[in-house]
C-alpha cells in the first residue's frame, strides 16, 4: 500500500506555532554553537592544549 | 547506596528497550542505518550497564567495557548510523571499514592497556568516571580533596600526578576525541541538518521535533563527558540518564506514523 502524496494538515508545520516560529530554530542555532564548542574542546585534547 | 549508584541502571534499562527497538527495525527494513543505530545503542547500553556494576564491584573486564565502548565507541557508530542515513553514497562504505578498523585498533590499545591498570586505586565510593584517569598535576595546582597522588615519570619528566585506574598517558584514551569528534558532528549534526531540512519545507513536525530531541540528547552526553574531562564526574550518570530518554522519546517521536503522510524523500534521523 502506498502512502497518499496529497497534503495533510497532521504533516505540515502549523502556521503561526510559537514552537515551530522561535522554540525550534532558536534550538537549532544554539544546538549547533555547543556541538562546535565541544568539537573544539576535543580538538584541544587532542592538541594537547586541554590536560586530561 | 547514592543516586549515582542507581542512574546507571535506570539508563542501561532504557538502552535495552531503545536497542531491541531499533535492532528489531533493522531486521524488518534491512536498512543499515537501523544496525548501526543499534550496534551504538548497544554500546551505549553496556557501557551504562558496567558503571552500575562498577559502582558496586570491581572487575577488569567490566571496566574494559565501561571505557571502550561506553566512553571511546558508542558515539561515533551511532553518528555512522545517521551517515549512512543521510549520505547515500558509496565513500560511505569506505568510512565504514574506517571506523571498524580504528574500533578495533582501540580495542587493541585498551588490551594492551588491561595489565597497567591500577587496580588498586578503585573503590565503590566513589563513582568511575571521577576515579578512572590518572592526570598530571601542573607545578603548584592544588591536589583535589580525598585524591591519591604519585610521583611518575612521563615523557622524560619527573610529574606527580592524581592517581587513576588508567595510567598517564594511556594511548587509548588518545582515541577517544577521534571517535567523539566524529560521533558529534555525524549525529548531533545530522540530526540538527534533519530537523532545518524538515522544518524549512513546514513537513513532518514529528520528525523536526524528533530530531530535535534526538540532537539534544546526544549534545547531554556530550557536554557531561566534557564536564567529566574538567573534573565533574558527578553529572556524568545524571547526563547518561537524560541522554537516553531524550533519545528514546526522539526516536519514538521521529518514527511515529501521521495518518497520510506527505511523500517525503528528504532525509530524517529516524524513519
């Protein structure tokens, strides 16, 4: 059985949601400055520049 | 018996539904992406289930599981997952035989680590991840309070350092960026380059927010690891625990079925 390639308001993103409009992509933003803030701290691991 | 001791039980308890869940896809689907997912959950899980056993008894082995694949591999093949989900290209077969011939080399170096551990530092009052490495104390840094300390030589220095399970300078723990480097950037950017892909078309809020929490659970166990390596042991199982629910509810929530669903071939951490 295939799935139906028409729209459907259970699979789009609400208009107006406060979640969707500023909670997610703040999320998304700030989620991406701490993945590169704990790459860096690795990286200087191993640089030796962090001692563990 | 502390809150610590119990954490990791509660953790090993959800990895061990999360994995048969994604495993029990992967030999439905046959997907690949499904098997790496539950060979890193699997991971995730022993390693949850040797910090419960480590904080009641020692045992060698149980500790080789604990830092191998609980704090060097898990991350990275479960990042491998959300690779081979998202990238549907043949160089990604070739990371593959990477991370498995580097998997195995770290299994090499922490064998050849097992006889130099120093067994005798261990104890149950305090928890592992505050009492596994040995770490060189710098000239006038002050000795934490209750540690152990010896006198040793490393790299042609006399240093004394806080005594740990782990001698100093074990070239096993070298690895570990490595593979934690890989594992954020594969699944904590894979998972946040999911959920903008989602939310930019305005499709498949399940998976934004599935995504979302599959990227926040993994940045948990990230960050406590981080505060584990500046001397904060103690948020480590706390960290583990929420790590894996919010994972779990990530999955759950990516994967659940929307009545007709848009035909979607854009990618997701979860299907």
């Amino acid at each position: 059985m295939t799935r139906d390639n028409r729209t459907n308001s259970k699979s789009h993103i609400p208009k107006g949601s406060f979640l969707f409009e500023k909670i997610v992509p703040v999320s998304l933003v700030v989620m991406g400055v701490v993945m590169l803030g704990l790459i860096v701290f690795a990286a200087g691991v191993l640089l030796g520049l962090v001692k563990f | 018996m502390s809150v610590n001791h119990i954490l990791p039980f509660l953790s090993t308890a959800i990895m061990l539904v999360f994995t048969v869940s994604v495993l029990q896809r992967f030999f439905v689907r046959r997907q690949p992406h499904f098997l790496f997912w539950g060979i890193g959950l699997a991971m995730f899980g022993a390693g949850s289930f040797a910090e419960a056993y480590l904080a009641l008894a020692w045992n060698k082995w149980v500790f080789f599981v604990w830092y191998l694949f609980g704090a060097a591999l898990n991350a990275a093949w479960l990042g491998h997952g959300t690779l081979y989900l998202l990238v549907r290209k043949k160089w990604v077969h070739a990371v593959t035989v990477v991370l498995v011939l580097g998997s195995l080399f770290a299994g090499y170096l922490m064998l050849q680590t097992m006889p130099k551990l120093d067994e005798a530092v261990f104890t149950t009052d305090r928890i592992i991840s505050e009492q596994y490495g040995t770490k060189a104390l710098e000239a006038g840094e002050p000795v934490p309070a209750g540690a152990q300390t010896i006198t040793t030589t490393y790299r042609g220095e006399e240093v004394t350092a806080v005594r740990g399970i782990l001698p100093l300078g074990a070239p096993v723990r070298l690895t570990t960026p490595f593979f934690n480097i890989y594992g954020l950037l594969t699944l904590v950017g894979g998972a946040i380059y999911s959920a903008y892909l989602f939310w930019r078309k305005r499709v498949m809020p399940n998976r934004v927010i599935g995504n979302v929490l599959i990227a926040a659970g993994a940045l948990l166990i990230g960050f406590a690891s981080t505060l584990t390596r500046l001397g904060y042991g103690e948020y480590l199982y706390l960290g583990e625990l929420f790590s894996a629910i919010l994972m779990f509810a990530g999955f759950r929530f990516a994967a659940r079925p929307q009545p007709d669903e848009v035909m979607q071939p854009a990618p997701a951490a979860a299907d």
